[in-house]
C-alpha cells in the first residue's frame, strides 16, 4: 500500500526523518552512496524529502511483514506490470 505524500506531512517530523535515514543508509550499504557524514546525511534528508513530494520516491507500506519501504516510483511502477 502506497501512502500519500500529504499523510506523510503528518507524522512527527523525526518519524519521517527516521524512515528515510534508514532508506539512505540502505542505499550506502547497496553502493549508492560512497559513505554519508553528517553534513551529507543532512543534505540527502532534504533531497530525499523533495523526491517523496514530487513523487519520484514513494514510501510503501507492507502489509506482509508490516513495514515501511521506500521505493522509486519507477521501480514500483515496474513491479505492477
């Protein structure tokens, strides 16, 4: 289940920023990023926030394991075909 960008706008802002720390240390451990100190962790926060609003990163709610992901919108687009 996909969650809309304006019920995001609700959670406490940590909360959302906790999802999306996980979501980037992810994507460090995958070889995305060569490593974050806190400067860039900061500055990926804040990108990573702008993506989820223009809706080029979703977060996915599964209901399988009740937990939260987020994904590109390509790749969930992909994965519905």
């Amino acid at each position: 289940m996909l969650i809309p960008y304006e019920t995001l706008l609700q959670l406490p802002k940590e909360t959302l920023a906790n999802v999306i720390r996980e979501y980037l240390f992810g994507q460090v451990e995958d070889g995305s990023f060569a490593s974050l100190d806190e400067r860039e962790l900061a500055q990926a926060i804040v990108q990573c926030q702008q993506a989820l609003k223009q809706g080029k990163l979703k977060l996915e709610y599964s209901e399988d394991d009740e937990s939260f992901a987020i994904r590109s919108a390509d790749q969930i687009a992909q994965q519905q075909d």
